[in-house]
C-alpha cells in the first residue's frame, strides 16, 4: 500500500547514496498558544536553515491541534508532521476532516502520525487503556482511504506495530530509541518502507552538564513500559533503566558534544538504516526556541 511516488513536502525514501533527510522534532513551548507568533517566526527560521520537516507531538486534546495548521501557514514548503496523534485522543472523522483542510491549504507538505501512546496518559485522561494495537488497527480501517497511505506514518517500537506500519502506511516514526533499535526496525519493515526515528541531542561537549540535560528528558521517559519494555527487548536491564539511566544508556539515546560529534551520531542511525532523522535539540531551558542550536547543527548536518 506504500506509494514511491514523490509528494512535495513528503520526501520519499532517499537512495542511501544520496544521504538522509534531516529534520526537527520539537516540544516544549510549541504548541503554547501565548508563544503562537514566536512560534510561527521559530518554523520560518527552521524551513530558512534547511530543515525538511517539522515534527510536533500532537497533544492529548481531541481533534487536530491548530498548530500544524498554523506553522504551515507561516512557512513556504517547509514539511510538518504530527509525532504523534493519540488514536485515543483524537476520532478518525476528526482527522479525516482536518487532513483534508491541511491538504487544501497546503497540498503536500503536512504527514499525520498516528499512535497509540501509553496507559498512564490515556488513563490519566479518564479513558481505559486496552487492545492498543487493536485500537490502532480499528482506527486505520475507519480512516479508510481519507488519508492517503503515503501521508500517513505510525510510532513504532516493537516488531507488531513496525509490521503494521509497514503494511498500512507509509512507514515507521520510532521514538525514544538507540541506533540499535534503528537497525532493528529496518529488518523488521524492509528495504522499501520509510522509517524515520526521532533522535534527541545535546550541545554540549561536557560530560557532566550534557548528560544532566539528558537526563531531565530521558527520566520521564524511562517510567513509561512501553518505551522501558523496548529497551529491555535491546538488552538493557534495570539498572540502566533507573535514575535516568546508565551512562551507557544515555550516551546511545542521546548524542551530546560539539556539532561535529553530535552529526557523527545522528549518523549511526542513518547507517543503521533510517531514511530520516528527526533531531530534537534539548537544553538546559526547555521552554525556549534553540534557535542558536538549529543553526549550529544545520551547519555540521546538512548539505552545503
């Protein structure tokens, strides 16, 4: 069901000669609707440094949050994505009808990510978590041919889900993963599938301060089974799991030191078998623009 066919804004997937595509994933003050126009500047400057794409969490409130809406207007062809949209939060009609007004605005460039986070969010919200690949599947076959598989993408993580985004969609969006979970994925959707993991980095080429910034993204993370259970299935055991984790874990699920060091390991996904990399660039202050880190990194990841 996988279309090769080139989609402005959706890049294909590219020969592995011809390099990846390098992308921002970005949280934080995003989707804050009292930073709505220094948001809307932050997109322009993302699609003015080179970028391909930008990818926001969805958010948990139902439907299609504005914000895509919103950065797709303020730029010119720069890609959007949403990394992810809860299938608990948001109804198939709803993003079918919201596709479709993004799709008429702004033919090409928006891509929906679907997902189906994770029991303490979900239940948290007063919903029952249960059958989440089911849920996920029940919400494919209601979106029907709404939304075209090629503009649509899945979070995975373990093999099941990684073959259903393979078979349904246009490919993968892991999260939260080391460059061995990125070699994993692409034996489990093959050669032809797309497969684009979010990647968190650290500017900064001191051990102590990088992996404490790390680390304040890597704890909440850890708690959660679904992303736990994953590392676990890598070979990672509780103790790399505790405290926000080992040395050794944090050093593969986040690259810190200079640009150069930090391209390097953005690097060993694309070696691994990713088709894009979607960066996220973490920083002492979490709920700024890193305007000066996008522009450091553009420098040492992309194409002159």
């Amino acid at each position: 069901m996988n279309s090769d066919d080139p989609v402005p804004g959706v890049p294909s997937p590219p020969p592995r000669e011809r390099g990846p595509v390098i992308s921002l994933w970005g949280g934080g003050p995003w989707q804050d609707p009292a930073r709505r126009a220094e948001a809307r500047e932050a997109a322009a400057e993302v699609e003015e440094l080179g970028y391909a794409r930008l990818w926001l969490s969805g958010g948990f409130d139902p439907g299609l949050h504005p914000v895509f809406g919103d950065l797709l207007d303020a730029t010119r062809e720069l890609g959007v994505a949403s990394g992810i949209v809860s299938v608990w939060a948001a109804t198939p009609q709803e993003l079918a009808e919201a596709w479709a007004d993004l799709e008429r605005r702004h033919p090409g460039r928006f891509l929906l990510g679907l997902g189906n986070s994770h029991a303490a969010v979900v239940e948290g919200s007063g919903g029952r978590y249960e059958k989440p690949y089911s849920r996920t599947v029940e919400h494919l076959d209601a979106l029907g041919d709404a939304v075209p598989p090629q503009r649509l993408v899945l979070a995975a993580l373990g093999p099941r889900m990684l073959r259903l985004a393979r078979d349904r969609t246009r490919g993968a969006h892991p999260y939260f993963v080391p460059p061995a979970h990125t070699s994993l994925a692409r034996e489990v959707v093959g050669a032809s599938s797309w497969l684009a993991p979010e990647v968190a980095v650290v500017l900064d080429a001191d051990p102590d301060r990088a992996r404490a910034v790390a680390r304040e993204h890597t704890r909440g993370y850890l708690a959660l089974p679904n992303y736990a259970d994953n590392l676990r299935r890598l070979g990672y055991g509780d103790d790399d799991l505790r405290d926000g984790g080992s040395d050794r874990l944090v050093d593969e699920l986040v690259c810190w030191g200079e640009p150069a060091t930090v391209a390097a390991g953005v690097a060993r996904h694309v070696d691994a078998g990713a088709d894009e990399v979607a960066v996220q660039v973490l920083t002492a202050d979490p709920g700024r623009f890193p305007r000066a880190e996008w522009a450091q990194l553009a420098a040492a990841l992309l194409p002159a």
